[in-house]
C-alpha cells in the first residue's frame, strides 16, 4: 500500500472545485478567522489567512483570539498594470487593507492586514479594475513571471504575449472564484462526463504543490529564471525570437535540519519555437500533476520528481505528451539578475524610468512620501506600470513630450534620489516575514536596511563602495526573496540570528554554499569584512565576488541542489 496522502489533498478532493465552505466562513460573525480547511482553499483564490505577530503573545495573555487579518495577492503576469489599476489598488489598500501596497519578488501586488469583513470587498475591488487574484496562491501554476526589456518593445510585446497565454492557459477553471467574490451565478459543479471536464488541466485535486514558470530575454536574468519550476529562456537571433531554451526543476525552499529538503536551479532540457510554448508548457505541468509527490508536501516540488527520476526522463515525458520534439539547447549568457534602473529608452522612442523601492514596501514615509507620490504619477501618466521581478517597479512606455512631467513628479516627491542608493542596495531584497507571515523565524524586511548601513560602511572602508553585489535576506529558509541566488545570502534561523551563504553567481547562475550558521548581526559583520578586503586586493579583472569566494577557496562550489548540504567544510 502507498504512503498516505497529504491532508491537503483531502481538503482539495472534498472542496467541489475550491468552494470548500468559504462562503460559511465569511458569514461567520464569531470570529476573524474562517475554518481551518478553508484556510487552504482560500489561497487558489489568492488570499492568505494571517495573524499579527507582534500581538501575538499579548493577545494571548489577554485570552483573545489572534489579531487575524488577511493577505491578497494579484495576478499579474509580467508585473504588466495600467496607470487606473494602480489607483484602483492604491484606493483597495487604503479602503479594505493598512494603507501600504507591497510589490512582490514574483512582480505581483500584495495587501496585507485586511480583516474577514473586508475581504470579499477586497477582492471585488480589486476586480473592480479587470484585475484578478485567482491562482496567486495555491497548488497551481502561479503568477507567470515576464522579464522587464524596456529597449525593444517588439521583442518584449512577443515574450509578454506568451507570458499572457501560458498563464491564461493554466488558469484554473473553476467557477468557485466568480461565485464566492464576484457574485457569480452558481455553475454546476460536476457535468455528466466528470470532474476532469471543470478543469481540463488540473483535474479534481489541482497539483501536488505550488508552481512557478517564467520567462527571460538574456543577458539580464531578471526574472531568476533558473529558480523557476519551468522557465522559457529566449533565443534572439538576426534581432527575431528564434524560440526558447527550455528550463525545468528550479525551486528554492528547503527546511533548517532537514538535508532531504534543498535549493536547486534549473536544468536546461531542449529548445522549443514560439508556437509550443503552450503544449510544452501543459506538457511539464500534467507530468508534475501525475508524478509530483501528494504524500510529502516538503517533497511535493517539481525539483524533488526530476531529481527522483532523472532529467532525461522528464524530457521524454514533455517530448510525449507535448508531440514537441525539443531540440538541441541554443546558446545564451546571463549578465546579471538584479534590475536596470533611471531611464531607458526603447526602439520606438518611448521611455521606462525603474525606481529603486527597498523590499518592494509602497508606503508614506516623512522624508519619502513613495505612495502619494506614485498616486500622483499614476493620475499624470498614460503608459502603462511594470512591477519588475526585483520588488521595484517601472513606469513604463513614457513619451518624449511627457518625461519632464514624470521627472518633475519624481524630484517633488523625493522619489528619483531612491536611485542614490548604494549598489549594494540597489541589488538588494527581503522578503515580507514579520510581522504577518507565520513563517517567519527572523525579521527581515523591516531588518534588512539597517544591516546594509552596516555593511555599506564596511565595504566603503574596504575601498568597495562603488562594486555591486547582491544580497537577499529571508526571514526563513522558503526562500521568498531567492537569497540562495545572491552572492551574500541571509536566512533567517531564529530571532535576530541567520545563516550566512556565500559564493552564488551574480547572474542567478550558481547556488551559494553555506558559510556561517546561526549567527547575529556582529558575527555577521565579522564574517564579511575580512573577505570585503580580502575581495579587493585579490580579485582578478571583473571577478564577481560570488566567483571570488569560490576561486580563493572560501567557500566550496554547489554543483547541484542535492549537494547543498554535502558535509564538506568551509574556512
Ligand atoms: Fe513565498 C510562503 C511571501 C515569493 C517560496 N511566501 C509564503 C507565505 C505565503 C507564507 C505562508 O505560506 O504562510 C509568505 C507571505 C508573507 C506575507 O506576509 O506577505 C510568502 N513569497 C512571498 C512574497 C510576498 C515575498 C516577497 O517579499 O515578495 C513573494 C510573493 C510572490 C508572488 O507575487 O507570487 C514570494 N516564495 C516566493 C519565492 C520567489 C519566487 O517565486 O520567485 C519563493 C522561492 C521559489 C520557490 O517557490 O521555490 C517562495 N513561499 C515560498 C515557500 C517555500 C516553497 C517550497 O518549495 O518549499 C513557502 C512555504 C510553502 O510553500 O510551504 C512560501
Ligand atoms: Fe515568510 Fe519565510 Fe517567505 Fe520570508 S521566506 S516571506 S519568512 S515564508
């Protein structure tokens, strides 16, 4: 007999498509929370159920239920909105949620801290502006991330068009959403042939686990795409989109002390013209839907199948069931992942002016009013917004006649000097962590500038200040802001302590190993500021720190996800 299923995958059989009994829990007047299946289900539907943890232990002193409020997370493949979408969200998060707009590290929109009776409202609202939150969450293929490209907009055009379709394509078909939000009329639940026919793609109980795909025009690795479930790397050859180098198996998350559980970047398995995209895509998502893992969900992740069973015989599974006969892989080279930022100008001669917004937060701050002033770019501009997979945002397609309008609005509210950053910070991220996520061991983005201040001093001592190098800190190993991919990676492993992990490419392209464990941000400073120095007086020409570190022995090279955690010691 089999290991038993998850439990999760009960609650998906029993939902009837997702509709669980989240209508009866929203009704519920007694408590800010809905029932504990639902909790579940409401994430396909692209909200989170979450409570304060910062009021945690005084409400349970208090004896009162945690302080519940939901999260909401958009839809929004390629991070692609319009100036009245953005109003629209920003009038949401005022009205429903706590006033601040956060920009995902998957170019998507989250509001946090909005309470059951909100909700539904919410999530109306955010419709409200042809705009969903279906498949945000959820054990199905999730926002499809598109790269920025803000010089050729017919390229961009194409890579967006296939971003659109695949996510269209893999959205699930349930009605549950419209009928729960929106107040849709109630469709029947199962037709005379079964329940396959309501979703064609996922069947009754959806995939084993999350799924992430992107795509990505080199050299700039923006949307990490080798940390993707399936990634599209665009092949551009005489100036046209030739196809894509197909990319399967990246994921980040693992868990502390549990070595069966690892990081692991995409393998490279063919190439594909721009007409399969689709059936390669259905191909790799029902492989994962037959094979994925429904008993462990800490091994539910397509890197975990592919790693059971062998890239080669993932490859034959797509080449079957696409009828796509991938070809040999082309030629690419990444250059970096972070984002390009100030002004750039495309082919067609409209601007994209990408702002540096720390950890993606939108909010007012005394010195910076980032919020209204976004809302007042928002009311002068006719382009349109792109949310980058960096947690930075671009406003996008500005015309000649109109960028002083922009750039006045940027000057008056304090939005430019963001871009005076450090390039350390400039290459940085954090996930969300405390205080809403119930993941969290360790603080991160309310942590993380303060420790770049720090850490700026020390690299400007070093004689450094001008050198770029990523850094991303997580408040736990999921791994949210990819920080297994930065050249300094921090991941959070209790209050105030974090392992260090160093040595990954600067483009995305090579895990880091693990450094130091457990440790404060004194250690943390003494950890690095020797290998700041070390770094500058022993690089080679154009020797990325990650690279460095690896070259001088510092720390060991990751070959494979599987290896993440070999016992090899580092200095
Ligand atoms: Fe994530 C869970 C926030 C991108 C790997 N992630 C969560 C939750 C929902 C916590 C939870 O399950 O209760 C976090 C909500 C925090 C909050 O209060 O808002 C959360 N993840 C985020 C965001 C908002 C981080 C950010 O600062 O931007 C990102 C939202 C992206 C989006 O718009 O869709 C976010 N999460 C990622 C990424 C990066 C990516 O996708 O490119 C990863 C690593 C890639 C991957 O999936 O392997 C990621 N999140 C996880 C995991 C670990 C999954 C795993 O395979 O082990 C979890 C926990 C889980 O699924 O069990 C998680
Ligand atoms: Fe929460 Fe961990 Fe993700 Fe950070 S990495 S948002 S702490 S789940």
């Amino acid at each position: 007999m089999g290991a038993k299923l998850s439990d999760v995958e009960r609650i998906k059989a029993a939902s009837r498509h997702l509709r669980g009994t989240l209508l009866e829990s929203l009704a519920d007047p007694v408590s800010g929370a809905i029932a504990e299946d639902d909790t579940q289900l409401s994430k396909f539907h692209g909200t989170y159920q979450q409570d304060d943890r910062d009021l945690r232990s005084e409400r349970k002193r208090q004896r009162l239920e945690p302080a519940y409020s939901f999260m909401i997370r958009a839809r929004l493949p390629g991070g692609i909105c319009s100036p009245e979408q953005w109003l629209n969200m920003d009038r949401v998060a005022a009205e429903q949620a706590n006033g601040s707009i956060r920009l995902t590290t998957r170019q998507s929109f989250q509001l946090h801290g909005v309470i059951k009776s909100k909700l539904k409202a919410a999530i109306a609202g955010i419709n409200r502006a042809m705009m969903d939150t279906i498949a945000a969450c959820g054990d199905v293929n999730r926002n499809v991330m598109a790269p920025t490209v803000h010089t050729l907009t017919g390229l961009h055009r194409e890579v967006q068009a296939h971003a659109d379709a695949v996510s269209t394509h893999l959205k699930p078909a349930t009605n549950a959403y419209y009928e729960i939000w929106l107040d849709g009329e109630k469709l029947p639940q199962e037709n005379a042939t079964g329940d396959i026919d309501v979703e064609p793609i996922y069947g009754r109980t959806y995939l084993p686990r999350k799924f992430k795909i992107g795509f990505v025009v080199p050299p700039q690795n923006d949307t990490d795409i080798f940390s993707q479930d399936l990634g599209f790397i665009a092949i551009v050859e005489g100036g046209d989109l030739a196809g894509y180098n197909v990319v399967v198996g990246g994921g980040m998350g693992m868990s502390h002390g549990e070595p069966e559980t690892y990081p692991r970047l995409g393998d490279v398995i063919g190439f594909c013209g721009p007409d399969d995209v689709l059936a390669v895509a259905e191909a790799v998502v029902t492989t994962q839907r037959d094979f994925g893992d429904r008993t462990n969900r800490k091994h539910a992740r397509l890197k975990y199948t592919i790693d059971d069973r062998s890239v080669e015989w993932f490859r034959e599974q797509v080449i079957e069931r696409s009828g796509v006969q991938l070809g040999s892989p082309r030629k690419f080279a990444f250059a970096g992942n972070g984002d390009v930022y100030g002004w750039q100008q495309d082919d067609a001669g409209k601007w994209h002016y990408t702002l540096f917004i720390e950890n993606g937060r939108v909010s007012d701050r005394s010195d910076r009013p980032l919020l209204t002033g976004l809302r007042k770019i928002a009311q002068a501009h006719d382009g349109e917004f792109r949310l980058t997979p960096n947690q930075n945002l671009t406003i996008s397609n500005v015309a000649t006649e109109d960028k002083a309008k922009i750039e006045a609005l940027l000057g008056e509210f304090k939005i430019a000097n963001t871009l005076q950053a450090t390039p350390l910070r400039l290459h940085s991220m954090a996930c969300v962590a405390f205080p809403t996520c119930g993941l969290a061991m360790a603080e991160s983005e309310r942590y993380l500038p303060s420790l770049i201040d720090k850490l700026d001093a020390a690299l400007a001592a070093a004689g450094l200040a001008d050198d770029a190098i990523t850094i991303r800190m997580t408040g736990c190993p999921n791994g949210c802001a990819r920080p297994y991919i930065a050249e300094i990676g921090l991941v959070g492993k209790g209050p105030g302590t974090y392992n260090l992990y160093l040595g990954a490419g600067f483009a995305g392209d090579r895990l880091g190993a693990l450094y130091r464990e457990n440790i404060a941000e004194a250690e943390i400073l003494a950890a690095l500021e020797p290998l700041f120095a070390q770094y500058k007086s022993e690089r080679q020409a154009d020797e990325r720190f990650g690279s460095f570190l690896i070259r001088s022995g510092v720390v060991r090279e990751i070959d494979a996800g599987r290896n993440f955690h070999a016992k090899e010691q580092n200095a």
